[in-house]
C-alpha cells in the first residue's frame, strides 16, 4: 500500500488540474464573456460538474480501472465503434489539456522575468515545461501523488491569501451581479465553456488502480475535490472583479489574476500571484500528462490504440507517455488557448453523455447503484449543454465549431478505419463489479 496514491494526494490530483485549468490559464477569456456575473457563472459550472460527478461516483465505485470513464462507457454499451471512436477522444482532450496549461504557465512565467513574450520564447518555454512533467511521470504514481500535494498546498495557500488580502478591498459595485437577458446569457454561456474547468475530477478514476481502497476513496474524492475548487473558484472570481474594471481583466487576459492583485498588494502582489500561478498550473500539468499516459496504457491494454501504446508505462517501456506529451506539445505551439478550452469542453461534454447514458443501462441490470430518472435528468442537461455549445461556437469562434466537429468525425473516422483493418476488439468486456 505504500506505493498506492491516498484519497488526500487523489483529491490533490484533481484540485490540482481543476484549479489549474480555469483560476490562472483562461481567467481572462470568463471575464469577457460573463463580466461581473463570472462567480454565478462558476457556481452554475459546478453545479453541471455535481450532475456527472454523481455518476462517476457510482460508477467509479464499482468499476475499477484506469480507463475511467471509457470503462464505464465500455461495459455499459459494448464494444462498438462509438466506444473505440470515445477512448480516442478521451486521450486526445487530455493531450489538448497539456497544451492548455503549457500555454497558461508561458502566459505568467515569461512576464514575470521580463521575458518578451514571442512565439519562439513561448515554444521554448513550452518544450522544457512539458519534457520536465514527462521526467517526472516516469517514476510512476506515487511520485506524482507526493509531488502533485506539495504543489496544491503551496497554490492554495497563495490562492487563500489572495482570497483574505482582496476581499478587504473589493468594490462592491463591480460585484453587483445583473439578471437582465443579457447578463443570464453571459452566466449559461460561461457555465458551459468552464465546464471545462471542473474536468479534473475525471481523473480520480483515471488513477483508481493506483489508489489506495478505490471503491470507497474514488467517490469521495471525485464529491470532495470539486467542492473545494467550487469555493475557490467563486472566491477568486469575487476579489480579481471586485479590484479591477472587466475592461482591465480582459486586457490582462494572459496573466489577469496576476493583475488583479496589484490593487492591494502592488508589486509583491503581481509577483506572488505569478509565482501561484506557476505552482498552480504546474500541478495541473502534472496530473494531467499523468492521466493521459494513463488512459494510453489502459485503452491500448484493452485493444483501443495502436500496439505503440501497449506497454506499461512505468519502469518499462515508455512509449505512450512520450507521444501524449509530444502531441501535447504540438498542439500548444500551433493553436490559441481560447479555442483549445472550447473544443476540450466539448471533447467532455460528449464523453460525459456517453457516460450518463452508460450509467443508466448499468442501473437497469442492476450493476451499479443509482437513480435513473435523476440520471436521466442529468441526461437530458448535458446534451442541452452540448448543444448550446455548438451554438455559441458558431455564433462567436467558427473555428473552434468547425474544429470540434472535425475532431469528433476524425475519431469515428480513425476508429472505422483502425477496427475493420485491424480486426481488433475490446480484449476484456467483463463487467467490473464486486461480485466479478
């Protein structure tokens, strides 16, 4: 057990990349769209990340294996090509994820040394940052466990002096929320595009068999973790648009919380954030190359990616961990970091109904635990969520629309092609449950 991660250091995983996704790397891009009302905006994501975290609690706590959420979907609807078309799609948002927060930390560290902010800077930044978090991740899960706490308790001690400092000198104008048409609309358009930002809680159960008593630890990380990230989120967005015009935060957008804490800790202030920042997407990296080299192995082990990927990771062979952040790094040097955040949310978003939808099927043969006409409400949320989604891709980033699109046909595509040339199937298609 010793090398096993604990329910502290798995609830750290997820805060971290939580935290990470959202708070430093895209703060910026929330306020423009949400204005003064982005703290309903983070309450209302959460309460969507509740929604699917009810089932991945279930879930979680009867299917134990690294594949997550492509496990769940797996035994709930078979071995077919949507879930071949899913596992890919899993593994390509977390190689997209990398390239989010490898551009977050590029965002704060090159101005924070007086660094100018180029695209070779940038690419250098990048290329050094993802092969040290690939360093790290070759010794394995209880090395990133140990590293990924020490890192969250150093961010949210910054995050918690940041929160204390700031709210003594909010405004309490700029926080006055507005409920008219257009203020609503802000609130459900952000809630949808930071859902993505309570996607970390995805990853417990892309480390359940690396946990210590994952049938009970699994759930009440995934319910505990996105909690503490609710708080910080709504905490955060309160003193950052409390101290600065939202002119100032949007123009800020690639270090605002940075900015946002000159008001009341002038230099220091800007440095200490900065330096939060750092920590904080760091970790969120960290878990999630770790999870994505995780995700590799596992759906490889299960007959879902090339034979590249079917060695362990760890100790041996390391194939699937090198090409997930290669990828990674590809992606961060060649696309914007706000169409990346909107293509990923849909990525989940996607994963999430198939998930939902799989949970019901498991509930009706009595599998798992759980209430299906509440998971069905969830449903229905969800793919209202993915729709409204598309529709403001297309009415503000046809790029990321088109983008998105793409993707989910190119996996169907891959998945088609690979399948019937290959001849390939799921290698275990048991069902993952106490009795089993």
């Amino acid at each position: 057990m010793s090398k096993k991660i604990s329910l502290l250091e798995a609830i750290a995983m997820a805060v971290g990349t939580m935290i990470g996704a959202s708070i430093f790397s895209i703060f910026g891009v929330g306020a423009k769209i949400a204005g003064h009302n982005l703290p309903e905006a983070f309450i209302l994501s959460g309460v969507f990340a509740f929604l699917v975290a009810y089932s991945y609690g279930k879930l979680g706590a009867k299917i134990v294996s690294n594949a997550g959420p492509i496990a769940f979907i797996l035994n709930g609807i078979g071995d077919n090509i949507f879930t071949g078309a899913l596992s890919i799609l899993m593994w390509l948002s977390y190689v997209v994820s990398i390239s989010l927060f490898a551009k977050g930390f590029t965002g704060y560290f090159l101005p924070l040394f007086h660094f100018p902010l180029t695209a070779f800077s940038a690419g250098i930044t990048e290329i050094v940052l993802i092969a040290f978090f690939t360093a790290l991740n070759f010794f394995g899960s209880k090395a990133v466990g140990k590293v990924e706490f020490y890192i969250v308790f150093v961010k949210l001690s910054i995050l918690g002096l940041f929160i204390l400092l700031g709210s003594l000198t909010i405004h309490s104008s700029y926080i006055v929320p507005s409920f008219n048409a257009r203020g609503i609309n802000g609130i459900v358009n952000a809630a949808i595009i930071f859902f993505l930002s309570y996607m970390g809680f995805g990853l417990v159960t892309n480390a359940s068999e690396n946990m210590e008593n994952p049938r009970k630890n699994v759930p009440k990380a995934i319910y505990i973790s996105i909690a503490v990230v609710m708080f910080v989120y709504v905490a955060v967005a309160l003193v950052a648009i409390g101290n600065l015009t939202i002119p100032q935060l949007i123009k800020a957008q690639d270090n605002a919380l940075a900015v946002a804490a000159r008001p009341f800790l002038g230099s220091f202030g800007f440095i200490l954030i900065s330096v939060g920042a750092l920590f904080s997407i760091s970790s969120a990296l960290n878990a999630t190359i770790y999870g994505g080299a995780n995700i590799s192995y596992s759906l490889a082990k299960d007959g879902e990616l090339p034979e590249l990927f079917e060695r362990k990771v760890w100790f041996k062979s390391t194939e699937g961990l090198y090409i997930t952040a290669a990828l990674g790094l590809v992606f961060a040097i060649f696309f914007n970091i706000s169409a990346i955040a909107s293509i990923t949310s849909g990525i989940f978003t996607m994963i999430y109904i198939f998930v939902l939808f799989s949970h019901i099927r498991l509930i009706n043969r009595k599998i798992v635990e759980g209430q299906v006409l509440f998971v069905g409400f969830n449903l229905v949320v969800m793919m209202i969520i993915f729709l409204a989604l598309l529709f403001y891709q297309w009415q503000t980033q046809k790029s990321a629309f088109y983008g998105l699109l793409l993707t989910l046909l190119g996996a169907l595509l891959v998945e088609f092609i690979y399948r019937n040339a290959k001849r390939r199937k799921f290698k275990n298609v048991r069902p993952y449950h106490e009795n089993s």
